[in-house]
C-alpha cells in the first residue's frame, strides 16, 4: 500500500481524481497563484513558533533539509523525550505521513503526553481544518503518540501589532486564537482510518477515475487539475458563467433543463440586468444609453479626480499598530481633470519596507485638494482604505473624511448604462476598457497588469536581497500599472460625457 501524505489525503477528500493526478500526473498542475499564499503560511508558521516558544527552547525539523526519513526519526526521538517543544513533528504511521505544526510537552505519570496544535493563516475555523486536524492526530495516535489535546489556532484579526515593553521588541502575543476540539478529534479516528484506506485504493488504480468537474472544484480550494479536467468539455460561447448574479439554486434550475447557453435561457427566469447581458450576447450589439451615462455624471463639476489603490496585506503584521489582513495602501494613482479640460497626473509608491501609510494619507490630502468629485471604481474599496488610515492617524482623520465624502463610484454607472457582449457578465474595468476603448488594454503592461501581481512585485521590491536594478524595474511596472487604472476610468468618464479624447496615456 502506498504511504500518504496529509496533504493527498485532504486531496482525496476533495476529490479521488486529484488523488490520483496529485500523484500520477503531478506535472498537469497549474499552481499559478500558489506563491503568496505559500509565503502567508510560512510567515505564520514562524509566528506560532515565537507565540508558543517564547523562550526558543524548542527544535525545529526542517524537512527540507534531513528528509522525510530522518525528520521521522529525529521526531520521534524528541517526541519520546518529551523535553520541550517541537514544531514540524514528522508522524508516521497506517500507511500515512503528516507534520504536525506545534507539539507541546506535557508530562505526567513519568510519560511524555503532547498538546498537538494545527496553525492556520484564517481568522476563522473551516470545516475542512477539523478534517486535517483529525487527520493529522490520528496519525499520531497510530504512531504512538499520547495526546493530551488537540486544537486549531487561527488569527485574531482583532489583534494589534505592538511593541513589547518588557523586551523592548515586537511581539505577537495575542495574535492566534486556539479552539480545543480534543473530544471531537477523537471520534472521528476510524472516520480517518477509511479515509486513509479509500485513498490508498484510488492511489493504486491503473487508470484516473473518472469525475465530473462541479463545485468540489474549487471548494474548500481550487484544485490545480482544473484546466486538464475541462481540457476536452465544449464549452459555450456565453455559458451561464456569464450571467451576472445568478443564484446557485437558479442556475441548478436551469441545468437541469439540459440549458448551458445564457442565450437559450427563458426571460421569465432572469431579471433585468441578466436579460441584458442575455439580449446583448444574443443579437452582437452592445448596450449603451448614452442619455442616461450622460445624466448620472452632469452634477459633477470641476475639478474631477479618478483616484486608485495598490494595498498589501499580511496575515502576520510586519509593521506596528497594524493588524492582521488590513489593506494598507503602499500605492496610488490619481488623475485630475481640470475645467479647461487640462489633464495632471500624481501618484504615491513606496518600496522602502517601511509602514508607507502616513505618508500617503498625507501626500494623499495635498493631491485630492479641497473641492470636486474623487471617482473612484468600486468605490468601497478606496473609501475603506482612507478609513482605515483614518482610523490609524486621528490628526488627519478630518481632512480624510472629507475626501471619503467626495468619493463617486463609478462602476454603478458603467454598469447601469453599457455592456458589451466581450465582458462575459463582468463590469471590472479590465472587462469594460477593451470594449469602450479598444485603443486601451492591460495586456501592453509588462511584468504587472492585475492587482495580484501588483501585490507580488511589491513583496519581491521590498526584500532586502532584491538589487537595486529590479527594484527600479518594478517601480516602473508599478507605476504603469495604476497609472492605467485612473486613465481608464478618466476615458469612460470621456466617453459618457461625450467629451473628446485630450490627451493619450
């Protein structure tokens, strides 16, 4: 039988043929995206081990470097010893293998028993986390292991990242919330022990089994096989994806008619806004009520600025009196069109690594200056930015309040007044841009050209090790991305208003 790791045994659950793939065809992955999320967990992890080792008397199995063999055996040994915390403990057992995140020493009756704790990077407990947690105490169990308790420790985003008076450091302490769930873990071993058993029986099949693609692919996490999975299923040209805010229960309704085209779906059975996007992909002719783009702008006077942000969020804070998973701006841009139809472009970037927020809020209020419309797309993101700095910095909170009042979303606009048939059921501005103006697109943009990859170059510009060289090559990315953004908007406000182009990018 085949040794399994916790990690297949999770993929299992979620689906026996990405079991199977995970394992047979591994290089059909597309793991693009993977990157920030692999570098959140490893900043927790370093986290939970200054939160649950204050004194650093624990020891560390890296993995990476002794192999799974001897991080098993040295694991082991020290989990027999019972002297002290161990993170990264290799288990093994029942034909299965896991690494358990914190083992706590608590001795009694002269025997080493553990408090095993499961560190996750969610401010809240998922089901599938019981899972893995049951899992990887089985594991133990089987392995020799005498638990004393389980639980799962998940960030508090209530927390504040401040200093430690006593050592004169930052600390963290109060960061993780932890959720015993010993009794319920403990129930569920034989649960696990045909889990193990099942997954071991696909592993060793000849041939992949044969599912079809549905919601288990991408729930509790999207699967890296999808692309491979619907490599040979006809997709339509306006499938019911494309219909903007249809309800799951509706779209089953409709399945279940043998319907997969949004055009084929009766109006009956879609609001107005779906029977747009349905009409428009139908007959090839965009949607446009220019009278109506038109009114929804006419009491907005001059000066008009389009404003956009970059934010980075950590799960772990790095900077002080932050708290887990704020959107801290590191970026913006912002164009300002005057009433002689001038047009002006300023912008904020730091890549310092410092906390960049007060300077931002405040070269922020110089360039928003005191009067005119702020446009925004999606304007509750920007408004919940300048509120939080606002929240952070008191002496400004007036005069940042005073730009959030300022603030006019413009996607309702967009989105009651145009479509066209290229946006698929999206009114992101990467959708509509195209389409309004074809002579504008994000696919020019080197190295950056969605908010993900804005995230990445500013992680990667801030590290130390990064040379000077690249960091001036993503500045320029940075720079062209977000600029873009607020000319964007600036060009559908144009065309809405039927005001000529003035001026290119």
């Amino acid at each position: 039988m085949p040794n399994l790791t916790k990690s297949k045994i999770m993929a299992y659950r979620q689906c026996p043929k990405r079991l199977w793939l995970e394992i047979h065809k591994p290089e059909l992955r597309d793991d693009s995206g993977a990157q920030m999320a692999f570098a959140a967990g490893n900043q927790v992890g370093a986290a939970a081990r200054s939160y649950f080792d204050p004194k650093q008397k624990g020891t560390f199995i890296d993995i990476h470097a002794l192999g799974h063999s001897e991080a098993i055996r040295y694991s082991s040994e020290l989990l027999t010893k019972g002297e002290g915390p161990v993170f990264e403990a290799g288990l093994f057992a029942a034909g299965a293998l896991a690494y358990a995140d914190v083992m706590l020493p608590s001795r009694w009756d002269s025997k080493a028993h553990w408090r095993m704790i499961e560190v996750k990077s969610s401010t809240k407990v998922h089901d599938h986390y019981r899972d893995d947690l049951a899992i990887q105490a089985f594991i133990a169990s089987e392995a020799g292991v005498s638990l004393a308790s389980t639980s799962i420790a998940y960030i508090d985003n209530g927390f504040t990242y401040t200093r430690n008076d006593y050592y004169g450091e930052m600390g963290y302490s109060g960061l993780f919330k932890v959720l015993d769930l010993t009794e319920e873990t403990t129930e569920r071993f034989e649960e696990v022990r045909e889990w193990i058993t099942r997954a071991q029986e696909i592993a060793q099949q000849p041939v992949e089994p044969e599912v079809e693609t549905g919601k288990h692919c991408t729930k509790p996490y999207a699967c890296s096989f999808c692309s491979y999975c619907n490599r040979d299923k006809a997709v339509p040209d306006f499938p019911l994806s494309s219909l903007p805010r249809l309800h799951h229960k509706r779209r089953a309704v409709i399945e279940q008619s043998g319907i997969d085209d949004l055009r084929n779906v009766p109006d009956d059975m879609l609001n107005v806004l779906q029977q747009r996007v349905k009409e428009c992909s139908a007959s090839g002719i965009p949607y446009y009520d220019a009278e109506g783009a038109a009114a929804a702008l006419r009491n907005h006077t001059y000066p008009a600025y389009f404003l956009d942000f970059e934010t980075i969020s950590f799960a772990v804070p790095i900077w002080l009196m932050t708290q887990p998973y704020s959107k801290l701006p590191f970026q913006y841009s912002i164009h300002t069109v005057h009433p002689d139809g001038e047009m002006q472009h300023d912008g904020f970037l730091d890549l310092a690594g410092l906390d960049p927020s007060q300077d931002c809020a405040i070269q922020l209020i110089k360039d928003c200056g005191v009067q005119g419309p702020i446009f925004a797309y999606n304007a509750g993101f920007e408004s919940g930015v300048i509120r939080g700095l606002a929240e952070r910095f008191p002496d400004l909170a007036p005069k940042l309040q005073g730009i959030i009042e300022r603030i006019v979303d413009l996607l309702p606009v967009v989105r009651n007044n145009y479509y066209h048939p290229s946006q698929h059921g999206s009114w992101s501005i990467k959708a509509v841009l195209p389409a309004l103006c074809p002579e504008l697109s994000y696919d020019t943009l080197n190295g950056v050209n969605n908010g993900g990859m804005a995230q990445e170059a500013f992680l990667e510009a801030i590290n130390p090790v990064t040379h000077a060289e690249r960091k001036q090559q993503i500045r320029e990315q940075l720079n062209a991305y977000c600029k873009l953004d607020t000319f964007a908007m600036v060009r559908i406000w144009q065309v809405f208003k039927g005001i000529p182009a003035t001026q290119d990018l």
